[in-house]
C-alpha cells in the first residue's frame, strides 16, 4: 500500500509537469466516454418508458403478434424490412378463438392502413391509420379530451384522433364533427384522445398523431381481408396469466396448422420486441461512439511515449539504485489509469449532460443505472491499462547504463 501511495505521488508530479497535455489527454477520454454514455442513458431511458408502461397494466392484458427473430445490422441496413412485403399469419378465426376461450374477457385486432390522412386545410405529414374495433378501448389505457370512441353504433366512417393530428388537420383540439379524408373516403371525427407523448409504447403506435376507424372500414381498405398486425387479449380478473399465455399459444399452433408463426406475449415480456429493438440501435451506436475512445487511447500512449523519452535519466537513475522493472511499469502505468480515471469520470457526467440536454427535444427522459456507471468506469479503465501497457514496458526495458550515458 505504500508503495502503491509512492507511485501515485510520483505519478501526480510527472503529470503537473505537463499539466496542459495531460488535460487535452483527459478530454479525448472524456469525449469518448460521454458519448458511449449518453447513448446508453438514452436508449436506457426508452427501455424504462416501456416497462412503465407495461406495468399499468396491471398484468392482465397479453399481446399476439406475429413471430419475428432477433435484431441484426442487416435490419438496420435495410431501408425496406422483409416484413413490409410479408403477409400477416394472423386471421379473424384467431380473433374468435382467443374470444372464445376460457378466461377472456375481451380481445381486439390492431390492423394499420397504408396511406395518409387530409382535411379541406392541410395534409399532415405524420399520420399513423389504424383499425381496431370497440374493445380496444378497454384494453389499452387511453383515455379521451372529448367525445367517444367507435362503438357498434358510431362505426361507420367514423374516426377517433390524436391531438396532434386534431391539430394538424383543423387547427384544434376540439375537432369532434369535422371531417377529413383517407384515400378519398370521408371520415367524421367522433373524439380526440388526450395528448400521450408517448410515441414509443408497446403498441408500436404514436397515438397523438393516429386516426383510428372501425375494424370493417379498415378492411375495405384491403379489398375486404384483414391484415392484422396484432391482437390485444384483456383476461378475466383472477385469471392466472401464464397459463393463459400457454392456452393462447396453444390454440394459434393448432389453427395454423401446428407453425409457430406466432408469439403470445404476456407481463413483462409484451415490452420485448420493442426493447430488444432500441437496445440493439443503443449498443451499436454506443460501440460507433466508443472509436473516439481508441483516439482517446492514442492520445495517451503518445503522452507517455513523449514522457518516457522526456525521463530516460529519471528511469536510468531509478534502476540503477535498485528499482525493479515490475516498479517502473506500474509508476507508469498507474500515470496512465489517471489520466483515463479522471477523463472517464469527467466523460461519465458529461454523457448524461449531453443525453439531458437531448432529452428536452424528445419525450422522455434518460435513465440512470450502475449498469451505465460500470460500462463507463471498465472501458475508462479499460483503455488506461492497454493504452499504458506499452509505454510502460518500453520504460522498464531501459538499460540504466545507457539511459545515464546518454543523459549525462
């Protein structure tokens, strides 16, 4: 331990020498600490919205979405996914075997419409068309700021909107008897959801900006088939939900001919597919943003390569009374872990400055987690050691003979 406190003191003094490029070291690992930081803080922040809101409720709903595999970079290469020309597996007879089972309470089909949306004013630019049918509304937690929502009575061309497309299309919130168009066909508004902000949900929908209409005018929309994209279960209070999951499962292998062209998630699993998503586009854009830490890592071999070849005497003189080379390598290793140290401590709370500031322009918020603290203390650390190695083996390796003839 006190041989450890005598090489950081030495370490502290042969860097204050060299105070200004010690600094401009330090900030080439901040840089790229904060940056692999706020990725993960934001992309963290996205996962703790979805788990919240999977919370609400209540673990009683499941979801039914068709079978997907994993994230990959090929995905996110693609500008066009596979699963835009893919058929749905889902059919109606699902709608009503899931209806019709024990300990259901109630079930609703989401199929979302190709095409935009226009009023007499304007044409918004965001639109999102969606077709469930009256249960929806029991099922996901919406509420709305005026008038209803499509029931048996009201279903016909009618439509409920997000405020913001309310806004888009008439200039206001209360647009309750106006009427826009999708494709050419006239839809009179009914109700207006009250503003979300939650564009990310695990409902894949930005309901501030959608139009829901009935479950049958959305299918004439597709020559009369249904193209559904998921299915909303609601069960029975009291129903253990797990084996209802089972039960669902179950059934959809049966009706499709024993494929598990299906998934049936439940609890904390409905938040998966989108979580996977946005944490796989949070770890690839955090291993972009961890290159600058390599910089980072050059600029600190070059400063402890200049500070070698600056103190060959000091080296020469300190093997010559007797220090071993194992010394020499963690003095000056222990120089460099400083540097990265300090640099990954300055990054780490700048990389949640960064994400904070970003998070004003979005809507929600970056999330703190030890996860986070250790990714940015381990690659600090990290790029300290490998970065410092070599310098600090070269520095043991001196002959002190030499060192001091050449220094005299």
């Amino acid at each position: 331990m006190l041989l450890f406190s005598e090489h950081y003191r030495t370490a502290r003094q042969s860097l204050d020498r060299a105070r200004m490029r010690t600094l401009l070291t330090m900030l080439g690992v901040a840089i790229g600490v904060a940056s692999v930081t706020a990725v993960l803080a934001l992309g963290s922040g996205v996962e703790k919205v979805l788990t919240k809101q999977v919370a609400e409720l209540d673990d009683s709903v499941l979801i039914v979405r068709p079978a997907t595999s994993d994230p990959s970079l090929v995905d996110l290469s693609n500008p066009t996914p596979s699963t835009a020309y893919s058929t749905s597996p889902l059919e109606e007879r699902d709608i009503q075997s899931i209806q019709a089972t024990e300990g259901v309470q109630s079930t609703a089909p989401i199929m979302t419409i190709a095409g935009s949306v226009r009023s007499k004013e304007a044409t918004p630019k965001i639109s999102t068309i969606v077709a469930t049918t009256p249960e929806f509304i029991s099922i996901t937690p919406l509420a709305l700021s005026e008038g209803q929502f499509i029931d048996e009575l009201t279903r016909q061309n009618t439509a409920v909107i997000g405020t913001q497309l309310s806004l888009n299309l008439f200039g206001s919130e209360q647009s309750v008897g106006q009427r826009f168009y999708i494709r050419g066909q006239p839809f009179t508004v009914i109700g207006v959801f009250e503003r979300q902000n939650q564009p990310i949900n695990y409902n894949n929908i930005d309901f501030d900006h959608a139009a829901v209409i009935s479950f049958e005018s959305g299918k004439l929309f597709n020559s009369g088939v249904a193209q559904i994209q998921q299915i909303s279960v609601k069960a029975q209070p009291g129903v253990e939900i797990t084996k209802l999951q089972s039960t669902i499962n179950q059934l959809l292998i049966k009706n499709h001919d024993n494929q598990q062209d299906a998934t049936v998630y439940a609890g904390d699993t409905i938040a998966e597919p989108s979580s996977n998503l946005f944490k796989f586009i949070s770890l690839t854009m955090a291993v972009v943003a961890s290159i600058s830490l390599v910089v980072g890592g050059i600029g600190i071999m070059n400063i402890m390569l200049v500070g070698v070849s600056e103190r060959t005497r000091e080296i020469g003189l300190r093997k010559a009374v007797g220090a071993s080379n194992g010394t020499i390598v963690a003095q000056f290793l222990i120089e460099a872990l400083i540097i990265s140290a300090i640099g990954g401590l300055l990054g780490f709370l700048g990389g949640y400055f960064i994400a904070f500031l970003v998070s004003l322009t979005i809507p929600y918020d970056p999330s703190f987690s030890w996860s986070i603290a250790g990714w940015a203390a381990g690659l600090s650390i990290g790029v300290g050691t490998v970065f410092g190695l070599y310098p600090a083996i070269r520095a043991a390796r001196k002959d002190p003979i030499e060192s001091l003839r050449r220094y005299r």
